[in-house]
C-alpha cells in the first residue's frame, strides 16, 4: 500500500476502527511531516466537556506513527516498530478540531538507516504537538518508538 493521507484513511476504516469513529484523519503528509485532525464530538469527550486525553493520545501517536510507516515503506526493508514509552502534557482544554503534528521524519530515517546498518534495533523519540483552531497548543507528546530492520 503507498502511504498517502488517503489509503490511511481507510486503512484506518478497516484496521482502527475506533480511531475512525473518532473522526480521526490523516490530513497532510511528506516525507518529514504529518498532520492528523481530531474534532471533539460526544464519542470522544470526557465528563468535563472537552476531548478525552485518549482520544487526544490516539491522534498524537497517529502522527508519529504514519511517518515511521512511510519510511519504513521508503526503506523496501521489513522493519518491526513498537511504542516502547509514552508521555503526555495537557495545557488547555481541547474543543473545536485539534490539529497534531509531527515533523520527525528525518529522524526516522536516520533511526532506520542506522537499524540496517548495524543491525541492531533503533529507539527514536517523536514529537507531536496538539493545536486548537486558534492556533494555542492544547497537549504535547513524546513517543518512544523502537525501530528493528528484519531482513538483514
């Protein structure tokens, strides 16, 4: 499958069926960035009337990991990958559509390269920031994710 904003969107259809109820979709993509968006709607509220931190969580790991699933496509390498480590900040109340964003690529690729390299697995901390419609960062995300070329 070419990774476009597109088929992961119904990827995501057949595969995260929950993320797809949330309304989650990817809405931009290049070889260093992506952009995911997560509307508060009921499915995804918390008691409090703003967005559940999961669903916030789900969004932000979805940036990252759509950009290690490009390059590990642009590799032609079978490579394993885990989120080994999460964190999570909260700044303000998320209403209204959240925009995350992750533009780690080229870490990524450095991560993968060195995976094939030496054969040894990669650890690669992302970073995805959450934004409301002002443009005010509403959450920030740090992924630990773990990188393996197979195939060697």
């Amino acid at each position: 499958m070419e990774i476009t904003p597109k088929n992961i969107n119904r990827f995501m259809f057949f595969k995260l069926p929950l993320g797809w109820l949330s309304g989650m979709r990817v809405i931009f993509l290049d070889t260093t960035t992506c952009v995911v968006k997560i509307k508060h709607r009921w499915l995804n509220q918390n008691p409090f009337q703003s967005m559940f931190w999961a669903a916030q969580g789900m969004a932000a790991e979805m940036s990252t990991g759509v950009l290690v699933m490009k390059e590990i496509k642009n590799s032609n390498r079978k490579v394993s990958m885990l989120v080994t480590h999460q964190e999570g900040n909260f700044f303000k109340k998320a209403f209204g559509t959240i925009l995350f964003s992750c533009s780690d690529g080229e870490k990524i690729q450095e991560a993968i390269q060195k995976s094939i390299d030496s054969g040894d697995g990669q650890k690669v901390e992302l970073i995805s920031i959450g934004v409301n419609e002002n443009g005010v960062e509403v959450s920030k995300f740090r992924f630990q994710w773990s990188l393996k070329v197979k195939d060697l």
